[in-house]
C-alpha cells in the first residue's frame, strides 16, 4: 500500500514511485501529523556498537550471535557496551564520536501484544544519513536522507511479548548524496529525531491537505487520503470554534476532495491564528492546528493575505548553540527562534535541509513566516538519474510532512548549485515542475550564487531564476569579494526584471569580542570589519530592483569542519549575528535598525 500524498493526487507520479524505489524495501512516507497521535515512544537511552570500519554488516550484527560452545566468541556485542541518547546526534555525546563519520549500530526492546484489526508502525522522525532497520533479526527496510520523516509497517513481522529493533546508522558523505560530499555545517549523524511506535486501526488516515485555495481567503481545497482495507467511507472535518462541519465520501483509492468555505480569520506574522481541526473517518480520527492565509507573487511583489510584504528574514542551522548539538525539541526550536524574533524578523530560512517538525510548528505559532529547503546544496551529480531520483523523494518528504503549515510560505528547491553542472539545469527544472504539481499554493524558489559582480554591478544571469517565482540570491561583497564601487551605487542587470529578488546570504565572519587589531582587515575577524560588511550591505540593499526581503547568514555562530582558523573560528562559522554563547555582535544592531524601520 503505498500512501504518499502525490501519489493519491497524481496517477503520473504514483508510477514513479513505484517503479523507482520497490527494490530498496524503502520506508514508506510517514503519516502525517504523527506526533498528534496516540504513540507509544522508543525514544530514550538505545544501546550502541560504534563501528568506525563497517565491519559490523559482515558480522551480521542483527543477528546478536551469543557463544554457544566454549570455543565460541564474538566480538561485536551490544551487551556491556555504550549507549546513546535518541533523539540526538551521536557526534555531541561522546568525545570519540566529536568529528566521526561512519557507522553507529542502535538497538532498543518493546513489548508488544499484536491486536486484531490494528495495525503497527515504526516511525523515525528522521536519521542522518542512511538507515537500515531490523527487527528480530529480520531486515525491514532502509531510508535514505538525514532530515525527514519515514516509517516502516510492522504488523506482521512484530511477536508477542518482546521485540528488538537494530538500526545500522550511517553518516558517511556520499558523492552521490544530498547533500554530496561538500558542505558547511556539521554532518551530525544518528537517531536524531523522535522514534515512535504508532498503532492504527486497520485503516486509517494517513495524510490530508487543508489550506486555502491559492488566490483565495476563505475557501479551503484540499483532500484526505485513508490507507487500509476500507477504502470507502464517510468522512468529516470539524472546526469547533468556527461550528464548521463539512462531510465527504472517500472513493475506491481512500481519496475525498475537500472545498469548503468560512470566514477565517486570517494568519499573519502580527495574527497568527491557528484553528483546532479535526479529522475523522469511520476508523480514525485526527486532530491538528491549522492556519489559513494566502501566499503570492503579483507583479514584483510578495503579497500575503494579498497585502505586499518584506520578508524580513535570518538564515539558522538546526543547531543548539549553547549545546553545540542538532536542535532536537520544542526548547531547542524556542530558543533559536526566540532569537529570530527579538532581531525583528518576520521569517527565518531554515537551511539547508528540513528542519525538525517543532522548529516549523512554533515558528508557525509565533507568527514567524517558515523558508523550508531540500539539502541540494552546491556540489550535486545531477548526471547520475538515482541522485535526482533522491532529490524527488526527499522534496515529496518535506512537503507530505509540512503542507499543512500556513507558516511555511517558501519551498527552495536548492541552494548555490553550478550551473555548468552537467543535467542541473534539466534536473532543478524537473524538480520545479514536479514541486508545483505536488503543491500550487507556496511560492518556489532556487538559491543562486552564480552571478557576476563587475564595475560595481551585479549581472545575475542564471536561467534557473525563470522558474522559480521569487529570485533568491547569495552574495557575499565585503567578504569573500571586494567592493567595487561605492555599495548605494550597485547597479542591477536581471535575467528575470520582473520578479521578486530575494538577498537570501550575504554577511561575514567576526569572533564577539575581537576588537584588537586593524579594524579594517578581514584577518582580525573583527566585529567592526563585519559591522561595516552590514553597513555597506545595507546601503547597497537600496539599489536592489523589486527587492522583497533580505536574509543575512546567520544567526548564531555554528560548528563547522571547514572553519579551523585556530585563534578566530576554531571550528565555528563565525558568520553569525551572535556568538554560540548569545552574545550580540555589532552587526546585530545594525540589523535589528533595520528591521525595525523596515
Ligand atoms: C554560502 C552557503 C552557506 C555557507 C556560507 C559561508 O554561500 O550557502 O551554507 O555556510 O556561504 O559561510 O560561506
């Protein structure tokens, strides 16, 4: 049963997800909204072989082999070994595992009594980067991807009484990886998210969309997808607080289409309502906080709720400064966006893969507008038709996950790719189209960098800009270039001069606190050498054409294996308008006037 929210939507796609990935006994698309369920969690300490050399896959290590005759010994065992903390990245939490990159094997036990007409799930909210899972020694399949939701259904496989789950986790760079092999963040790996056993009923439902209609500002159009072996049934959604009630049928394939309209009070960064919607069919029910609001380019403006606004954003890592660790929960995603607001934003791009559910969820409820993107990051083999083929599934992931959230206005489909890439161009496009079929309603965009900066201006050329609506654009003058004239003198040649353009990067590096030195030398790291990066940048943002927001890297300085400069970065980006203590640097003022007269 495959149960993938394009696939109930589009005949065309639910063959290529069939085709394209029966082989692998891949996971399933998590269902949506998991955490709203009734779930029994396996999150908590897991014990853990660390497997630097993969020896593990020959020593079959599902297997738990025990020395049976006295002759008998075996030298991977989980039994008086460490253990590990899920969810969590295993990099944060033993000083042996700080840098590593490989193979760490999970294992964890549950007891379970099997039920008649229900049905049993494993789901991961997400693991980095390779997963395979087994249970009772048996293989059940794998996923591939570090920052989204997949599930595995285990009715049958499952026993009475005690089960064991062995997760082999990998998080080695792959050349045909998304991302590749190259980037700027630390690569944590593990059971980063939550784990979570989820029983059904026979048949349930596993996904709906609920938004408005795009261009409208009070009509929902959406769908609602059951999965099992009752297909046809009666479904309702309700929303008490407005005394809506709209009944449907589910046809052969679990679908119903849904259209209702009501007078919603619409979100908005100063509004952001969120009704309480409930879902039922005959055999399950659903609840989740939703949102309506409308999203959309006109002319060279970005109108929400069909008023033009200025997006008014920061780029953060999924990253707990203080812990120098993935952000994992609810606090974590409070205090980076707690931080997002007092800088007097209204949106903040979460880069540069998915970030975990709670960080979308309370920027939703704070009135943060949400950029979600895909690891397609840089170097990417688009030549290779599995690399696209993974670049397709993991856009589906996030969108399946997160469509429901009105605070997510922003799918970006990829971030500083070459374009003389071979098959970029054919593969980022596919994907565009792809995207716009799954979800019409939020705006596409793609992150460029390849622009040409000459004679004080900027020649932004790549075609890739003609098919997304807003043009996103990373640009680093003060930093990695020089000025060429005076920055309010920039002048603009755009491939697309109609669109919306987006500074979605631009900013330099300062250690808080260095303030010896020459000032005016990058070498110092200087907070007023980055200060005057915001200054001129700042002066330039006033030559931009149809500029619709400006997104500075980053928030807080974060970990990095590319940043060793011993004395300034010792491992950190330090790019950030905050050190990883919370300490504001200079060209956090500079910031927060902005926005504040913005
Ligand atoms: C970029 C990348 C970002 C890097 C940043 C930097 O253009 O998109 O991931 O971390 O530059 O600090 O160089």
């Amino acid at each position: 049963m495959i149960s993938n929210n394009a696939i109930a939507k589009h005949g065309v796609l639910t063959c290529f997800f069939i085709l394209l990935f029966v082989d692998m006994a891949t996971a399933q698309m998590a269902m949506i909204s998991a955490a709203e369920r009734k779930v029994t969690s396996l999150n908590g300490y897991w014990d853990v072989i660390i497997d630097p050399t993969g020896i593990g896959d020959w020593r079959q290590v599902w297997l738990e082999h025990k020395p049976e005759k006295k002759s008998d010994f075996f030298e991977y065992s989980f039994q008086g070994g460490p253990q590990l903390k899920v969810p969590g990245d295993f990099n944060s939490q033993k000083p042996e595992l700080t840098y590593f990159e490989g193979t760490v094997w999970y294992k964890k036990q549950f007891n379970y009594e099997p039920k008649k007409g229900k049905r049993l799930f494993i789901y991961f909210g997400a693991v980095n980067y390779r997963t395979d899972v087994f249970l009772n020694g048996k293989k059940i399949g794998s996923h591939e991807g570090g920052f989204t939701p997949f599930q595995f259904e285990i009715s049958a496989p499952v026993k009475a009484g005690l089960n064991t789950i062995i997760v082999k986790v990998n998080n080695t760079r792959y050349q045909n990886g998304i991302p590749g092999k190259g980037y700027d963040w630390l690569n944590y790996g593990g059971i980063t998210r939550d784990v979570n056993l989820i029983e059904t009923n026979n048949t349930y439902i596993d996904d709906y969309s609920i938004q408005l209609k795009k261009g409208s500002l009070n009509t929902v159009l959406g769908w609602v997808q059951l999965n099992g072996e009752r297909p046809r049934q009666n479904i309702s959604i309700n929303i008490p607080e407005l005394n809506l009630s709209y009944h449907a049928k589910t046809n052969d394939e679990g679908i119903a289409k849904v259209e209702f309209s009501s007078a919603f009070k619409l979100w908005s960064p100063s509004s952001p309502k969120l009704y309480r919607l409930i879902i039922e069919s005959e055999t399950d029910t659903v609840a989740d906080d939703i949102g309506f609001r409308s999203i959309e380019v006109k002319g060279s403006k970005i109108m929400l709720n069909g008023k033009p606004v200025f997006l008014k954003a920061v780029n953060i890592h999924e990253e707990n400064p203080y812990k120098a660790a993935r952000a994992r929960n609810k606090e974590d995603a409070l205090l980076l966006l707690n931080a997002a607001k007092k800088l007097g934003c209204n949106m903040v791009r979460l880069a540069h893969y998915p970030h975990n559910e709670n960080m979308v969820k309370e920027a939703e409820k704070m009135g943060l507008m949400v950029w979600s993107e895909i690891p397609v990051y840089q170097h990417i083999e688009f030549a290779d038709t599995v690399v696209t083929q993974k670049m397709e599934r993991m856009m589906e992931e996030m969108i399946k996950r997160d469509k429901n959230r009105c605070g997510v206005i922003i799918w970006s489909l990829s971030n500083e790719t070459y374009p003389s890439a071979p098959n970029r161009n054919n593969a980022l496009i596919a994907l565009t189209k792809k995207c716009r079929n799954v979800d019409s309603t939020r705006l596409i965009t793609h992150v460029i960098n390849s622009q040409q900066y000459e004679n004080n201006t900027f020649d932004v050329w790549d075609t890739l800009g003609r098919y997304a609506d807003i043009v996103s654009i990373n640009e680093y003058v003060g930093w990695y270039t020089p000025w060429q004239g005076l920055p309010a003198n920039t002048k603009w040649k755009l491939i697309c001069p109609e669109k919306p353009v987006f500074i979605s990067e631009f900013g330099g590096e300062a250690l808080y606190g260095s303030n010896n030195g020459p000032t005016d030398e990058a070498a110092y790291w200087t907070e007023a050498y980055q200060a005057k990066i915001y200054t001129s940048q700042v002066a330039m943002f006033g030559t931009v054409p149809n500029l619709c927001g400006v997104c500075p890297w980053l928030l807080f300085d974060y970990r990095s294996l590319g940043r060793m400069h011993p004395v300034y970065q010792k491992g950190y980006n330090r790019k950030g308008l905050l050190s990883e203590k919370g300490e504001k640097k200079k060209a956090w003022y500079m910031m927060k006037e902005y926005y504040s007269k913005k």
